[in-house]
C-alpha cells in the first residue's frame, strides 16, 4: 500500500510541473522537466522518509500533511539554492495545488472506504 501512494505522491508533483511548466510555455523537454522536478522530488524523499522512519500509514492525512509541506519546503529551499525562481505566487500555488492533491486524495479514500463499511 505504501508504495501505491509513493507513486501517487510522485504522480502529482509531476503533474504539477508539467502543467507549470506547460502554463508558462517551458516546454516538455527531458532536461526541462528534470531541472524543475528535482527540486521537488527531493522533497517528496525528504517526506515519505519521514513517514516511514515513524511507521506511520502513508494513506494517512498526518502523512501526506507531512509529505506535501515537506515536498513544498525543501523543493523551495532547493530551488532557491539552484538560483531557480520562488516568487510568493509560485509558493502559493505550489502550496494549493500539492496539497489539494496531496491531502484531497487521501481524503478520497478515506471517504470512499468509510462509505463502503
């Protein structure tokens, strides 16, 4: 189960890239993609080891909590060391979009498994 939602986690950062990256004509290069990503992605690492190191349920809302902000802050903080853009908008949106995903499907399931008992 835990992997399922690594993947949905990573999933959703991709696509928050990609419809960045595409919103603001970036193109979908390889190289493009992996420069805005990474920042990212080792944010989302940072997270689920957090997660992990806790045995916590990774289906959990304290777990994508965790997952999101630390997804959210160290890509910034990364972004910002790379010399990558962090404007107060980027943060925001980074911030809602992740987290409605991020949080919203765990939500998800959670509702849909309460209805189905």
């Amino acid at each position: 189960m835990t992997r399922r939602w690594i993947v949905v986690d990573l999933l959703i950062v991709l696509l928050f890239i990609g419809i960045g990256r595409a919103n603001h004509h970036h193109g979908d290069s390889l190289s493009g993609m992996a420069s805005t990503t990474w920042p990212f992605a080792v944010g989302l690492v940072l997270g689920w080891l957090i997660v992990l190191v806790r045995h916590e349920d990774g289906s959990s809302l304290g777990a994508g909590l965790k997952v999101w902000l630390a997804t959210v802050a160290l890509g910034m903080i990364l972004r910002v060391i790379a010399g990558q853009g962090t404007a107060v908008a980027f943060i925001i949106v980074a911030l809602a979009f992740l987290g409605a995903l991020m949080l919203g499907t765990r939500l998800a399931r959670w509702r849909f498994l309460r209805r189905s008992t």
